[in-house]
C-alpha cells in the first residue's frame, strides 16, 4: 500500500512553486511581509533558509503531488517550543 502524504525537505528546484504558494491571497492576509514576484528572491529565501539553525521547511505530497508548505521556525529542543 503506498502513502497518500509524505513530506520532504524543499529545495531550489520548488522556487516557482513555493512563490506561486506563497503569493495566494489566503496566504499573504496572514503574512508579515509582501512578497514581490521574483524567482531569483525566492531562491535566495529558500538559500538563506537551509543556512539558519533551526528553521526548517517541508514540501507536504498528496499522492505524490505537492499541496502545500509546512516550516518549522526558531526550534528550541531544551524549551520544547518553536514558532
């Protein structure tokens, strides 16, 4: 039986797909930031994402089709928090 969902890290490859993710308007109301459309920008977010400690994303698949974006921000094992 194969899984429906699984996650995996995301990488350059998802800049336009993140962007397009990122920039929908149920998105962006809850968002602290505008985000303008450029893939070279989203490249370098996700770039300067995998250098910071404790902040990770996930492409989440359905299927083994991406539906969505999980990230997991400011991880403090000792405190057992994250943002």
């Amino acid at each position: 039986m194969s899984k429906l969902i699984n996650f995996r890290e995301f990488n350059l490859k998802d800049a336009k797909l993140t962007l397009n993710w990122r920039r929908k308007h149920r998105i962006t109301k809850f968002q602290f930031t505008d985000i303008k459309r450029s893939i070279p920008n989203q490249k370098k977010w996700i770039i300067n994402s995998f250098k910071k400690e404790n902040y990770y994303h996930w492409i989440i698949n359905y299927k083994k089709i991406p539906i969505g974006l999980i990230s997991i921000n400011d991880l403090n094992l000792k405190d057992k928090s994250t943002t």
